[in-house]
C-alpha cells in the first residue's frame, strides 16, 4: 500500500506519490483547476490515483506561519481534508507541517538546473515530494505511531 502527498494550493494541488514500501517520495503530476472552490474534478482524480495505487494514506501539507501560528490557508486546507474524508472513508489523512516547502523545491530545482518556466510549472508538485518525504522521514525513524490517527495535529 502506497502513500499519497498533497501540496493544497490556491489553483493547483501538487501531488506526490511513495514507493510500495513507503521508503521514498515520487512526484506524480500537479492538478491544475481555475477556481479554488472548483474541486469536484481534483477529488474525483485523486480518487482515480487512490484506486490506481491502492493508496491506504494521503499526507497533506498545513501551511502554518513561521511563527507556527495557523494561517488562513490551513483553514482551507482543513476544509479540503474533510471533504476528502467524507468522499474516501478508507483512507487514512495527515497533516504535515509544511513550512518553506517551496523555497525548498525551487532551491532544489535551481541548484539542479531548471530554467525558471519549469520550476513555476513543476514547484507544487516538487512541495508535494518534500512534504511526502518529511513525513516518510518521521514514519521510518521513529516520532509516528502508524497504528494509531494522531497525525491531525502539526
């Protein structure tokens, strides 16, 4: 069973996918939608992805301020997770800090030499790959009880 990686955005959810044996984070594609309020389409291709990859866990990333305070983001990104809870029942969902995620995969991008369009077109999904791999760290080296659903607070 795989894990899934979800960088909520305001137009554009990266997502993130782990190996069978939840080792190693893979970006997947990034799931572009006009509107925020528009999901039906986004929900209904993770639900494609969770039944194409038996997909058991999907870890979202909270946008908290540096500080740790919540932000208004996390409140949408709250929101988004309940109704993923509502539509995949099975599933089990984790919030993950997600702070400077982003900087960190357009450093990442750069340093591996993209040119600017591709690391605007790829960044959500490579935010995706980090938040997945942060919480595969946590998972494999200890801090995570994988039995227990106590991942909600970050």
């Amino acid at each position: 069973m795989r894990i899934l990686g979800l960088d909520y955005g305001e137009k554009t959810i990266g997502v993130a996918i782990s190996d069978p044996e939840g080792r190693f984070a893979l970006g997947l594609e990034t799931l572009r939608r006009p509107r925020e309020e528009n999901l039906k389409e986004s929900v209904h291709r993770i639900g494609d992805i969770i039944k194409e990859y038996d997909i058991g866990e999907i870890v979202i990333g909270y946008p908290r301020h540096m500080d740790g305070t919540v932000s208004e983001r996390c409140e949408k990104t709250t929101a988004f997770m309940q109704r993923l809870e509502r539509t995949f029942k099975r599933v089990r969902f984790v919030l993950q800090d997600e702070r400077l995620t982003s900087v960190q995969a357009e450093k990442a991008m750069a340093l591996a030499g993209s040119d600017r369009r591709s690391i605007k077109s790829a960044v959500d999904m490579n935010s995706a790959v980090i938040i997945l791999g942060t919480y595969l760290d946590r998972k494999i080296h200890g801090g995570i009880d994988p039995h227990k659903n106590n991942e909600r607070t970050v």
